[in-house]
C-alpha cells in the first residue's frame, strides 16, 4: 500500500517504505513562454529527489502556466520541461543537494530554452519551500 502527503513545503510519495519522492524545492517565479497557442505569465520550479533501495536521482523541472492574475496558481502540465542532474547509489545528501540547488538556476534556464520559455529569477511569486 502506497502512502502520499504533501504539504506546503513537502510532498512525497512511499509504497512499503522502499521508494521516496521529495520535493527538495518548489518555487513559483514570473515567467514568459507561449506554448499550444497560450501565453504562459508564470512558472513552477522544482528540484526533486526520487530514491529507492539504495539509489537516488534528482531531477529539475519547470511547469509553464498562465498566471492570469496574483491568484491564479492554475498549474498546466503541457508546457514542461525536465532533467535528471544526478543518479546514482547512495542517498539524500545536503551536501548534493546544496550544489545541485546552486546550478539549478542554468540547468532550468538551459531546458527551458528548448521551449522557448524564460524565468525572471529576480521575480519570485511566492516564497521557496523546501523539503
């Protein structure tokens, strides 16, 4: 049986306590992309551990949305992007993480190039939640 919480700052999911996935960060910024005909005002980026029995990956991604007003957190799942920035044995690691975290930013701006979008990294929409 599968167990799944999430919470402001967390959001996991383990079945028989063998696979684990953290939201390491979460964060929403301004942002500008047009995909599928829609213009996207907004951004979440992540960086997300996924670990079971013995092995780790970590992975950032990006979700472009519209954002048609400071309420609207509407998230669309069509305009995304993703990459595995580490795998490999072992476990979560602070230190791993604190240095995947300071490239985060190039490794999002990187991928979200391939779309077409861009993040205003100096235009954070709400606070960063870390788990």
């Amino acid at each position: 049986m599968c167990h799944i919480a999430t919470s402001a700052a967390l959001a996991y999911t383990e079945c028989g306590g063998q696979n684990m996935t953290i939201d390491v960060y979460a964060q929403y910024f301004s942002a500008s992309c047009t995909f599928n005909g829609t213009e996207r005002r907004a951004a979440r980026v992540t960086l997300t551990s996924d670990s079971e029995q013995g092995h780790i990956a970590y992975t950032a991604a990006a979700t472009f949305f519209p954002h048609k007003d400071e309420t609207d957190f509407a998230v669309s799942y069509d305009a995304y992007v993703s990459k595995v920035v580490f795998e490999g044995s072992g476990r979560r690691s602070k230190k791993r993480e604190a240095s995947l975290l300071a490239q985060l930013h190039s490794v999002i701006d990187e991928i979200a190039a391939t779309i077409n979008a861009t993040v205003d990294w100096n235009a954070p929409l709400r606070s960063a939640q870390l788990g």
